[in-house]
C-alpha cells in the first residue's frame, strides 16, 4: 500500500471513528448501553486498526493526517448527532403576557403544554412547559417566534420521565 493510500485511510478510519464515538457516548448517556457496547466494539476496532497503521510507517504526515481526521470527524459526528436528533427536550417558554393563541396552537399541532403564572421582578410572568421530540424543536421554535417573539427560552435534556400527556404530545398531530 502505498503512502498516498495508506494516509487517505487513516483520514477515512478517523472520519468514521470519531462519529461512532459520538453516538457512543450518546447512546450511554441517554441510558441504552447495549447500543453504547455495539458502538463502543466498533470504536475500538476502528482505533486499533487506524493506530495500528500510524505505527505502521511512524512519519509526521501520518500522524498528523491521523490528528486531522479526528478533529474533522468531530464535525461530521456532531452533524450526524444533529440529523438523528436523539431523544427529547423539555422546553420552558417564558413570556410576559399570557400567551393564550401560542399555548392553542402547541396544543392543535401535538404539543402537550402546562402552564404557570409566576412573579418575576417586573410584575407577573407566564412558563410554559413542553415536552418535545428533538426532532421538533426548529418547528416548536419557529412557532414561539411567531406568536411570542419576545419569549425567552431554555432547553433541557432530561435523562428519565414517566407519565403524563407524553405520549400524546411527543406524536405529530395526524
């Protein structure tokens, strides 16, 4: 193998490792360690083979390749974590007027919405809660900002949930 071919592998071998880390690591965060194991083998066999043909023929260039490739499989791993968009967020909406249309209209699109009035520094203010598949967050946005542009909002990834209007509201209406 020549060393033109042998660098455009390890380029490829980093492009791909670094992304089954990513859903590795994001498989075991989100609690599913059989998948985060299937990764995690193929991670490791993937690390192994590419090491193993630095060591090969230990140049420079190669080890250099080999560090660019990892840094550009951050890239395209964070851009696959982006387009799986992996489990679900719980969005707070705050407003400083009770957004009765907005909550309506999470409500006819599959959103389950609850409600709270609370006092903030200036007067009274409205949250609303919502659980959304991440898959739905530009669309849950782009319907904040057209009917609260001025709301602000704050984004969690919670671990673990039971219960509730979930299930109904994680769904597309049909």
């Amino acid at each position: 193998m020549g060393q033109a071919s042998q660098l455009l592998l390890i380029l490829m071998l980093q492009l791909l490792f670094v992304p089954v880390l990513t859903l590795r690591t994001i498989m075991l965060v989100k609690g599913k360690t059989v998948i985060a194991a299937m990764f995690g083998t193929l991670e490791t066999l993937i690390y192994i083979f590419a090491l193993g043909i630095v060591f090969q023929d230990l140049t420079t260039l190669g080890m250099l390749v080999y560090a660019l490739g990892f840094g550009l499989g951050i890239l395209v791993g964070g851009f696959v974590e982006r387009k799986l968009a992996i489990g679900y967020n719980m969005i707070q909406v705050h407003t400083q007027e009770f957004p009765a249309e907005l909550i309506q209209k999470m409500r006819d699109s599959g959103y389950g919405v609850t409600h709270y009035q609370g006092q903030g520094r200036d007067g009274v203010r409205y949250r609303l809660d919502v659980l959304a598949a991440r898959t739905r967050m530009k669309e849950l946005r782009e319907l904040v900002e057209h009917y609260e542009p001025k709301a602000f909002l704050v984004a969690f990834d919670p671990v673990d949930f039971k219960g509730g209007y979930m299930l109904k509201g994680l769904r597309r209406p049909k």
